[in-house]
C-alpha cells in the first residue's frame, strides 16, 4: 500500500510514528512542510522537515516533540556573549550540525530535496521525506504594528499592520496577538519538489494527519499543483482533527484558524478542507456531536480516539483512518 502524508511538524510526526507501527509493509511517502523554514545565523533551519527526521529517527527531544534529545546549548550561549541573536529560537548544539550541513549542501548547490534525502540517510526514518518545494517559501503573519502611524483614507483609525515572519509570530509572540492574515509568501511562483506529484498520482491514499490546517498543511496545499494533485488522484483522502473539544490538543492552531475566518471546531476544520478534497474525516470522541454536520458537508466522519499519547494509541488513529479509506473506497 502506497500511503502519502503532508505534515507539519509535532503532529506530523506523532501520527507518522503510529501510522509505521499500524502499516508496517507500507510505502509511505510524507510531503513536508517548509513554509516554517528560517535563516538564522547563515544557517538554513528547517524546523518541521527536522521533527519528522528527528521523531522517526529516534533523535527527537520527546517532552518538547521538537528538538534533539540530550541536546547543550554551548553555541547559543556564545553567540548571546557576542549580543548576536536571535535569543527567542531555540538552537541546541547537536542541532546545529544538521543545520550546518544542509546549509553546506545547499551553498553547494544541491537542491533541499537532494539535501534532506541526505540527512535521512544517517536518521533511516523509514519513509521517504520530501520537502513539499525545493523553492523559498516563507509564511509570514500579518499583525497590528502599535509603532506605526495608524492607517489613513478608507481604513482611518485603523492601527496600522506589518508582516512579521511565521517564527516570530508563534515563538517569540507565542501567537498573542492577533493574526489578521497569513500569507506563504513565494507560494505562487514555487514548484512541487521533486517526486511530490509522482507520489500523489501513485497514491493508493492520501492522509492529512493531526497538524495545523493553515501554516501546516495549508502551506503544502498552497503549492501549485499539490492541491489539484490531490484532488485528482482518484484516491480516498482521509485527515485526522487537531482539534479536540472546540481547542488545539497543542499549540495556539485557532490563532491562525481565525486570521482564515474558520472556527477553531472538528467540523470548522473539515469544512475548511472541503468535500473537493476530503473524503473523510476523523474527529474525538468528545466531538461525536460533529459527525453529523461533517456528513452533511459530504465528507464521510467517524467518531474515535484522537489523543497521541503513546506509539499505541496512535497506531490505533491510523488504523481508523485507513479502515475509513477502505469504507470510502467502497
Ligand atoms: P507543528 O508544525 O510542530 O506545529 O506541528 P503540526 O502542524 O504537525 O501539528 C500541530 C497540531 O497538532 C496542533 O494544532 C495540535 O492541535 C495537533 N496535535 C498535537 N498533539 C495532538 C494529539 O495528540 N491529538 C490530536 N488530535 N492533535 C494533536
Ligand atoms: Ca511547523
């Protein structure tokens, strides 16, 4: 069975980890997201292509979901000595070899698909992990800017607004403000990676696991094609909810729901998806109250566990989204 995945970061790669366990014969290609990607010290970070690298590897800092395990922090602390930031991202040691060497790899000229693909042959994380572009992409949210001169004409009053880097907004603002718009800057001029279509037109399912709907999954869906691709292929297209109980299991996704004007529900989310794309739809059993409505939207819902709180219960999601592929089909 050929399985492709389009993930973020955390709960990407969460879902993969189960997905392996309950699909172990598997071909799975994931379609990763890089619109959270930063330079930083002339670095290349690629945050949620490293959680999956990192968690399937067996190198994630498990507490944290992102980050190396047993990681120091020698390198930011004499960067900080120099007054060179910034201090808000979290760069460990060992972490900052991975970043060396994509950045190495990529001044050499290798494209980011060529270079992942080398970074997986130390990490073996059991899928094939593709960059969703090997173009820049950047997210950038657009936020009030109190220090500027409020807006004139049409929108007088009205304070004026800037774009600040999808990074700064979820993790030096830790999503506080409000988010008025999010934009994948790049996205219109950028190409799928290398391999991205092939896997999707050679799917026998398409999976979109519990990450963000808007800077996760909606970014690789932003790339030319991808979503046609997707909607294409003849394939069932099943995803999982992240949020449970009307509020992300994690993190601050109904920040950036709201800049997209979708309610941060189970049924808000598979809306937002839509019948042109999703065939089914999984939701907690704390939401079984959705089913109906994600039904009347004509994506096919079931009602079943969505806590990843080990390898155990994931593998049990995955196991329903495939049993719900299988319905789908037919
Ligand atoms: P990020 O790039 O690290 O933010 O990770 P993703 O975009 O892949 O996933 C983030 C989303 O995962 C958040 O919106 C969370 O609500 C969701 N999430 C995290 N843990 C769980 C879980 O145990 N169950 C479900 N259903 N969603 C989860
Ligand atoms: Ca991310």
């Amino acid at each position: 069975m050929r399985i492709v995945v389009l993930a973020g970061g955390i709960g990407g790669a969460r879902f993969l980890r189960g997905l392996k366990s309950a699909a172990p014969d598997a071909d799975i290609t994931v379609i990763g997201n890089t619109g959270d990607d930063i330079h930083l010290f002339g670095l290349k970070v690629c945050p949620d292509l490293d959680t999956v690298m990192y968690t399937l590897g067996g190198g994630i800092h498990e507490d944290q979901g992102w980050g190396r395990a047993d990681e120091s922090f020698a390198v930011k602390e004499e960067l900080a000595a120099y007054g060179v930031g910034p201090e808000w991202f979290g760069l460990g040691d060992r972490d900052f070899a991975t970043h060396i060497v994509r950045t190495q790899m990529i001044g050499a000229g290798y494209p980011l698909s060529a270079v992942t693909e080398a970074l997986c042959a130390r990490w073996q994380p059991g899928v094939r992990l593709l960059p969703m572009t090997d173009d820049r992409i950047e997210t950038h949210v657009l936020i009030d800017d109190p220090d500027a001169p409020a807006a004139e004409g049409a929108d007088e009053g009205r304070p004026a607004r800037k774009a600040v880097h999808f990074q700064e907004y979820w993790v030096r603002l830790r999503a506080s403000v409000p988010a008025h718009a999010v934009i994948p800057v790049g996205a219109e001029q950028a190409k799928p990676a290398p391999g991205v279509l092939e896997a999707i037109a050679a799917a026998d399912v398409v999976l979109f696991p519990p990450s963000n709907p808007v800077v996760s999954v909606g970014t690789i869906l932003a790339v030319p094609g991808v979503r046609e691709a997707i909607a294409d292929a003849g394939v069932p297209v099943v995803g999982l909810s992240p949020i449970v109980g009307d509020a992300p299991v994690r993190g601050m996704a109904d920040k950036v729901l709201a800049a997209v004007g979708v309610e941060s529900t189970a049924a808000a989310v598979a809306r937002h998806y839509g019948s042109g794309l999703l065939d089914g739809w999984l939701v907690d059993t704390v939401d079984a109250a959705a089913v109906g409505e994600v039904e009347a939207a004509g994506i096919r819902c079931r009602a079943v566990p969505l806590m990843m709180t080990d390898v155990e219960a994931t593998a049990r999601m995955a196991t329903e989204a495939l049993k719900l592929a299988e319905e789908v089909r037919a």
